[in-house]
C-alpha cells in the first residue's frame, strides 16, 4: 500500500512537476474559455479546474491523468445557466457526483466494453470539432486584427517547438499568450481580452452551499441536466483512461475513477465551480511532457491556482485571439486524424458508426446522446453480421425421409432467414432437423424452431430434432413448446 | 503444483553473486530444483522530455508510436543485459553443485513476479539491497520490506559475501510465530547438520525458561544439535553481540509480528534486523 502510492505519487517527481506546470499553464486558457462556453463567469471554470484537477490526483484511479473543468460538460450546462442562473449550475454538479460516485460502486465502468473503437473515434473527433465551433463566436463580428492575432498565435504555436535549444523546454502555448498580450498592450489594440468576458478569482475558493431551495422542484430541473453531465464526464474519463492506459503501457482502476470523478465533482460545486472530467488533449499533453504519476495532475491544479489568483491582473489583460489560438491548437490535438485516412481501409459499417456518431453529436451538442447512438447501431451492426453466420443445409437420406444440418447462430436477427431455409411444400414422412451445429440464443430462435415443427406436423410430417447441444437445450427447455402436447394443442386450436 | 522448487531474484546489482552461491547452497542442501528469476520491472520516468506543450494533427498516434520505440529500445537492451546475468548466474549455481538449475525472466513488479510463482516455490532468496543501492550501506532495499510482509513461503535473504554455513542462530521470543518457525526448521533438512543456538532475549523467569527449553526439544528430537541461550538488554544490540561473540554464520527468524501501524510508533526489530545483518537471515512467516 505504502509502496502503491510512492509509486503512484513519487516515482517521477521531476519529470511529473515539470508536465504539471506545463499542463497547468494550457489549463488556463481552457478553463477560462469553457466557463465562456457554459456562460458564467471565468472564475467558475477556473475554481473547477483547480478543484477537479486536485481532489482527482489523490482519488482517481488513473494516475497522470488530467482532469479539469471541459468544453464537453461546458456545452451540456448552457441552457440550465441560461435559464436558471449558476446556483442551480453549482446544484447540479453536486448531484453530478452523487451520479458519478454510484456508478463507481456499481462498477459501470465495465459496460466502456460495449463501446467500440469506432464510437470512440466518433467522440474523439466530435468533441474536437465542439471545441473548435466553441471558438467561431470570438471569431464572427470582429475586426482583422482578431484574425491576425489568431494566425500568429497558432504560428507560434507550432513553430516555437521548432526552435533549437529553448523549443522544447518552453510551452509554446505560454510564449503564444504571453506574446499576444504584450503586442496587444503596446499597440492598444481595441479588441476583447479576458476582462470582457467576466469576473476573475482574485482570492482564494471558499466553501459555499448552493443557494437553491431544497425541494422537488429543483431535483426536476438539476437531474436531467446531472445525469447527462455524469454520463459524459465518465464517458470521456473513462476513454482518456484507455488512451493513458495506452500511451504509458500501465493499468488504470476504472471504478475508482468513476468514484473519483464524482468526488472531484461534488468538491468543485462546494467550492463554486463547475462540473468537469478528464480531458483527452490535456492528458496527451500532460504525458508527452513527461507526466506520468498522481504528483502531475496535483502539480497542475495547484500550479493553477497560484497563477490565476496572483497574477489576475495580467490574466485580465490576455486577448481573446490568444485563447482561440490554444484552444484552437487543442482541438487539432484531438482530433484522430488518423480516421480519416482509415476512413478508406476500415469496413462500410465501421466508418457509418463513426460518422454517425460524430454526425449526433455536433448536431445534438451532446456527446452522450452520440455515443448512445453510435453504441446502438454498432449493436445493430454486428447482429446482422453475426446473423449471417446461419446455414441449413438439406439433404435426402432416403425415400420419404428428409435431413436437414443447421449449422450457425441462430437468434433474433438470424431467426426469419432460419425458417425460410426449410421446404414445407415438398412432401415427406419424415423429416430430421440435425441442431449439433447450431446455436438457439433468444426466444426468438426458440420460437422460430416451434414454427418450422408446427409447419411440418401440419404437413403430416413426423418431426425428429437431434443433436442439441447443451446451450441449445436449456434455452429450448426454457421457452420451447414443441415437447409439451397441451401446449402445442393450445396453439394448435386457434386455426 | 507442489512447492518445490527454489526461487532466487537477481538484478545484476552487486550482491547478485552472494544470491547466487546462497541459493546453490540451499538448492544443494535440499536437493530442489533452483529458478533464478530476473524481474524486469517498469520505469515510470519517461526517458525523453518535451516541455513545448503543443498538440498537433495526430499528435495521440505520434506520441504513442515514440513511447513504443523508446520502451521498445530500453526493454531490448535490458533482456539481453538479463539473459547474460542468469547465464551466469546458472553456471555458477550449477559449478556449486545446485541441481536442475534455470533461468527465468518476467515483465513484471518484482513483488507480483514472486506472489505468481510463490505456490510452486519452496524457498525464496532475495538479495538485502538492489540495484539502485549502494552496497556499504546499512539499510535493506526498496523491496525487501514489501515482499517479506506479502510472502508466506520462507525467504533466504543474501548479504554480501556467502560463505558456507556452519552454524545458525535462531531468535526466539515464545510468541506463536516463533514456535512455527520452530516446527518448520524442525521439519527441514535445510539446517540439521548445523550447530543451532537458540536466543531468547528477556526476562530470566521460569515460564520463558519453560519455553525456550521446550523449543529446543523439538529440535533435538528431530535430531538437530542445539543450544538454548537466555539473554537480557534490548532485543537487536543483545543479538548483534551473540552473533559476533558465537561467530553466527546464519540468523533465522519471525518477521513483521505487529501491525504496520504499531511499527510506526515503536519502530520493527525485523527492519532492524534486517538492515544490520552482515550474514544470510532465513526469514519464517
């Protein structure tokens, strides 16, 4: 145990402080456009991001995985803020990690294995392509200066990194605001900076309870907008946990993270801010610094904090250009570009899930009703393939006396194909149905069997069904009504 | 599976060899067949640093095909460097007359390596310190600690220099664990040619009298040739002066009888142990 968490906290601390305080430095930029996105004030996101990103390095159960304040729960929140303002924002989040916690104990975690890789993808890229329509309002309505100063951020963005010597040991997103904000200063620039676009933290986060009644009428308007935040903030914690899994060749607990998000959740609306998860840009990020342990998410949100409460001044002061130039930079890093050209290599099916699921969710703004789609007919999808792996052959023993060999799936998607492959028309004494190769899975099935013995006694065939295997059986003894005579009269004398 | 075999860990560091010549003794003795194990255990620090903080088009794809060749180069080189140790290490064992000698290398923590093979191991040996430590210090390594408390099979822990044994010490204290470890030496061909001194360290009353005598009964009785000795003063300067003045060759002991938390507050006389042992120390649970 002791062992576990010198592991998980101390075992790469430079490395881990390094990464934190690089990821803390593009966490700004996020969490303040999100809050913009949600529409409160940029210090809800930023509270929420020091909070998530804290409380989640010491219960979450994937270390060097960040978590923080996200466009993907931002987008969710939208109208609830409209509507009824913050504190039901701050109920909400509550709740959110009430949500979250038991889905941790009821270890829902598991069920990210009816997710495919194709839906993965098709929330991968959705989500970038939110966080990059995000950006399109401080790019409408303004003058070319805003354009201009876009352009050069991402240029420097990218370009930085390439410098020998000091490329690599600067954030580039640092040197970009940093650079904006100063030519914006010097030359008097009239365009929007942080300070527009709200009310920054200048102290330290205090413990509040939301200001809301405690009453039914208030569960009614939080518990849909909680229980679609709880599900896309596991959704995408548990994907980014996949892609950490991935990157660092380690394990991760996913129920605790599950517990973990929530309690992440339930501290940020205590402490006035809002819902979030973990993000897929930040955490690439976070482990391409060199972050690998539970000190790096801490480092970040601490780091975070620090920043944003003694240099407020100066946050006040950073143009919006320079915020959509990272944020802009970020949802490029999402993106899988690498589905687009598989777009050509994977099956039909797959790339129909993918689109799809991208499709829903831009249009939607909700990543749970995507994955819910893309899960579905993904489902959808693979009965039929799997239905196809149904065949019966007939054959002619001897005179009078006809055998057919079912070989395959038989269920609810295979089940018409199964009883179109018998010939009632041709007439015989007897007829085998061979089952040893087969598959009964639903009732179904079950009942697609009935109907072939039914059609065939009331040819005046005499019925004979070997070779059921034991999976065959149970569901057959279960639902079938062919071996018991009361029944078969039953149904026998509707006609 | 029975446990029947000898496990022995080596990483190449130092003491690697005294594990070597420790388990071919034991392996010898016993006539059991002896693993050696080479655990290559995960580095968490990432070997290059990139602090530009930039994320680009597939940025994810990119990052995981580099930190694939990277591992991939390290892990390489680290098998063939660990092939060569048990290389060695199975010729030495085996010119020591060990039986039925292998090596086995595993991706693994070494603690988890040990627990998956412990139900066929009979004896483990370990080195005291590992690699990442400096051999004069008087301290036990990273591991040790961790896998004497989770490990339930008897574990032989090497220090420094192995030289055969001709007699042993056994620190007994009239607590439960103590006499199953009685029972257990009692039952093991390991030390019954070996001159044995049973030490108890406390109170000279009849009833640890009592006691001390009864364990050394059994002893005899299974036809092992012991000393019972009844010491006063504090339990590891009392042993540390028996050991030097009867010229030990060998300490075996109960480990880690209390509670983590009680060891917190009045510190572990088997960490002690331990770390200031300058000969092997079979360790019973």
């Amino acid at each position: 145990m002791i062992e576990t968490i010198k592991q998980d906290w101390f075992s790469n601390i430079r490395g881990d402080l390094l990464a934190g305080i690089v990821v803390a430095l593009a966490l700004i930029p996020e969490a303040i456009a999100f809050s913009i996105i949600a529409g409160v004030d940029p210090k809800v996101g930023l509270y929420a991001s020091f909070c998530i990103a804290v409380v989640i390095a010491v219960v979450g159960g994937r270390p060097g995985m960040i978590s923080a304040a996200t466009g993907a729960m931002a987008l969710l929140m939208v109208t609830l803020v409209k509507q009824h303002g913050l504190e039901y924002l701050l109920a909400a989040t509550l709740l959110t990690g009430v949500i979250q916690i038991a889905a941790g104990f009821l270890k829902l975690g598991s069920l990210m294995r009816f997710v495919s890789r194709s839906v993965v993808t098709g929330f991968v890229n959705a989500l970038a392509i939110l966080i990059f329509m995000a950006q399109l309002p401080e790019l409408t309505n303004v003058t070319w200066h805003v354009y201009a100063m876009t352009a050069a951020g991402l240029g420097i963005i990218y370009l930085f990194p390439l410098l020998p010597a000091i490329g690599k040991t600067i954030p580039s997103p640092l040197v970009c605001i940093i650079a904006l904000t100063v030519m914006a200063m010097l030359l008097n620039l009239d365009i929007r900076t942080v300070g527009d676009m709200g009310q920054l933290p200048d102290t330290l986060p205090v413990f509040l309870w939301p200001d809301v009644p405690l009453n039914l009428s208030t569960l009614q308007i939080i518990l849909p907008y909680s229980i679609g935040l709880a599900v896309v903030g596991l959704l995408e914690s548990m994907m980014t946990a996949t892609i950490v899994d991935d990157l660092t060749d380690t394990k991760s607990d996913k129920n605790r993270e599950c517990k973990g998000q929530g309690i992440a959740n339930i501290g940020a609306g205590l402490l006035g801010g809002m819902a979030g998860c973990a993000m897929i840009g930040q955490s690439i990020i976070n482990v391409k610094s060199g972050g690998r342990g539970r000190l790096s998410t801490f480092t970040a949100g601490a780091f975070l904090l620090v920043m944003v409460v003694f240099l407020d001044e100066w946050l006040k002061q950073i143009p919006m250009a320079a915020l959509v130039a990272v944020m802009i930079m970020v949802s490029i890093g999402t993106f899988s570009w690498d589905s687009l050209r598989n777009l050509k290599k994977h099956p039909l099916s797959t790339n129909i899930v993918m689109i799809t699921t991208v499709v829903v969710v831009v249009a939607t703004h909700n990543l749970a009703i995507g994955v819910f789609v893309g899960v579905l007919l993904a489902a959808l999808f693979f009965a039929n393939k799997i239905g196809r792996f149904m065949v019966v052959k007939a054959e002619k023993t001897e005179a009078g006396h006809r055998r057919y060999n079912v070989v395959g799936q038989v269920f609810f998607a295979s089940a018409d194909h199964f009883v179109e492959s018998f010939d009632f028309k041709e007439v015989v004494d007897c007829v085998t149905i061979d089952l040893h190769l087969a598959h009964f899975w639903d009732i179904t099935s079950v009942a697609a069997l009935d109907k072939v013995v039914i059609k065939f006694r009331r040819e005046g065939a005499e019925v004979k069904i070997i070779g059921m295997n034991e999976a065959t059986r149970t569901v057959v003894d279960k639902f079938g009504v062919h071996d018991k005579p009361e029944e078969v009269e039953k149904l026998m004398a509707g006609h | 599976m029975t446990k029947h075999q000898i496990t022995a860990c080596i990483d190449g560091s130092a003491i690697s060899t005294a594990v070597c010549d420790t388990a071919a003794w034991a392996s010898s003795i016993l006539e059991a067949p002896l693993t050696f194990l080479h655990v290559l255990e995960k580095s968490l620090s990432p070997a290059k640093e990139d602090l530009s903080g930039a994320i680009g088009l597939g940025s994810r794809e990119h990052l995981l095909d580099e930190l694939t060749a990277l591992d991939e180069r390290r892990n390489k080189v680290a098998i063939e460097h660990g092939k060569h140790l048990l290389e060695d290490a199975v010729q030495r064992a085996m010119a020591a007359g060990a039986i039925d000698v292998t090596g086995e290398q595993r991706h693994d923590q070494l603690l988890d390596a040990l627990l998956a093979c412990e139900e066929s191991t009979r004896l483990f040996v370990i080195g005291r310190l590992g690699e990442d430590h400096d051999s004069n210090k008087q301290v036990i390594g990273s591991h040790i600690e961790n896998v004497v408390r989770a490990i339930h099979t008897p574990i032989l822990m090497a220090t420094g220099q192995f030289s055969t044994p001709g007699n042993y010490m056994l620190a007994y204290d009239g607590s439960e664990t103590a006499d199953k470890a009685i029972d257990r030496i009692a039952n093991s061909p390991l030390l019954s040619n070996l001159h044995g001194h049973v030490v108890m360290v406390g109170k000279d009353t009849s009833e640890s009298r009592t006691r001390l005598d009864n364990a050394c009964k059994i002893l005899s009785n299974k036809g092992h040739q012991v000393h019972p000795h009844l010491l006063k003063g504090d339990v590891n300067s009392c042993l540390m002066d028996f050991q030097q003045g009867f010229n030990i060759e060998l300490k075996v002991m109960g480990a880690y009888g209390h509670s983590r938390i009680r060891e917190f507050i009045v510190g572990s006389n088997t960490t002690k142990m331990l770390s200031t042992s300058t000969v092997p120390v079979l360790i019973l649970r």
